[in-house]
C-alpha cells in the first residue's frame, strides 16, 4: 500500500473530526482533505503531527483512501481521485481529468448552494446551480463543458458510498455495550454497529485493516 502524510493544524482539527452523520458532511471532508492534498508537500514517513495526520493511501488494486489519526481516534473514508506528483506538488484527478484548485473551489460552492436548497427537488436544484454558475469560467473556455464535466463530478459525490470506518480508544465509557478499544462500521446511527478489539490500534495497524493484499483480520469469538 502507498501512503502519503499531510498534517492537520489547529485551526482545521475540529472540523475533520466533528463529522456529522450525512453524507453531506462526509462531501465537504473529502473537499477540505483536497485542499489540503493540492496545498501541502506531503512526506513518505509516519511522523506525527501535534494536532493530527491525514493519510491518503493507495492498494495494490487502485483503490484509494483517507484516513484521518489522531491519538485515541483513527477514521477512514473511500476516496473516489488519484492524485499524482508534478513538479513539486500534488494534482488530483477524476478518470485522468484534471481537479483544479478553482474546480475544488467550485465544488465547494456548489455543496453550499445544495445544502442551502436541500428541500428543492433534485432536477430543480441542478438547474439553479447550472443558472447561479454558468458564469464561473473557472479557467476554461468552454463554460457549459467545464460545468458539465464538475456537475459529473458533484453527482460521484452525492451518490458516493464512504467505506466509512472508525477506530476508538475510550478507557472512561468502557464497558460491555462499549469496549475500550473498538471499531465503529458505517456513520449513520441508524445503522452504525461496533466491533470489539482486544488491544490499541495504532495508525500502522489501523491502515492494514484497509488493504485487502495483506494478511486478513479475523473475528475470533
């Protein structure tokens, strides 16, 4: 498995970390973790931030990940982009389209429109977008072209399933209904189960979980 490390700080901690239980919520994350992505250098090496690290990982079978650490809690999320290192800095991609800085922009304010028009429905919404941005030239010539070619990217998003995982370490809520150590499979609390795990998972032993090329956890009880 492939792995790259960027750093979260202070100011963008909390809002990695307080994901609410919508699909939604989990859209504006992977916005936020590409701007992190196409922003920061990245390194090859485990070292660990004060505030936390976000881990954009690759297996053997092309797919991709993030997963977000910070000491008593580790989540993961599927991550439908590749991204690439030219001169210096990192691109993302979508089906070897290139994901600008301005088109993650875009995206961004999309989400904001469509959230804030949650209750339209769903050809209404599109069009509003389409009318509101049609003016956003993002750098392209082509503008209904680019739009078609973001909104393509929008409906991934909106449909997309999260793979969503979760490692916790809760030595003062432990109890029977509630291991110490655990893991949370699937957000919603409507269908969110825990697995109980006899000791501390770390970040190395977290991302073995989600790489199906190396030797398979079992469930012994």
């Amino acid at each position: 498995m492939k792995k790259i490390y960027f750093d979260l700080y202070q100011n963008n901690t909390k809002e990695f970390f307080k994901i609410k239980d919508n699909k939604l919520s989990f859209i504006d994350l992977i916005l936020n973790s590409m701007t992190i992505i196409t922003t920061q250098e990245g390194r090859n090496n485990i070292k660990i931030a004060h505030h936390g690290v976000l881990v954009v990982s690759k297996s053997s079978d092309n797919k991709s990940r993030l997963t977000f650490y910070q000491p008593n809690k580790i989540f993961s999320i599927y991550f439908p982009f590749e991204i690439d290192k030219v001169d210096g800095s990192f691109k993302i991609y979508f089906k070897s389209n290139y994901i600008s800085k301005e088109t993650i922009s875009f995206l961004k304010s999309m989400l904001n429109n469509f959230k804030a028009e949650y209750h339209l429905d769903k050809e209404d919404l599109l069009n509003e977008i389409q009318d509101e941005y049609l003016d956003y030239t993002g750098n392209e010539d082509n503008k209904d072209s680019y739009f078609n070619k973001v909104l393509k990217v929008f409906k991934v998003l909106l449909s997309l399933d999260t793979g969503y995982i979760r490692y916790d370490s809760d030595k003062a809520n432990s109890s029977d209904l509630h291991p110490e150590h655990h893991l949370d499979i699937f957000y919603s609390k409507d269908s969110s189960l825990k697995i109980g795990l006899r000791d501390r998972y770390e970040l190395d032993k977290f991302l073995l979980l989600l790489d199906n090329n190396t030797q398979i956890k079992y469930i012994s009880d």
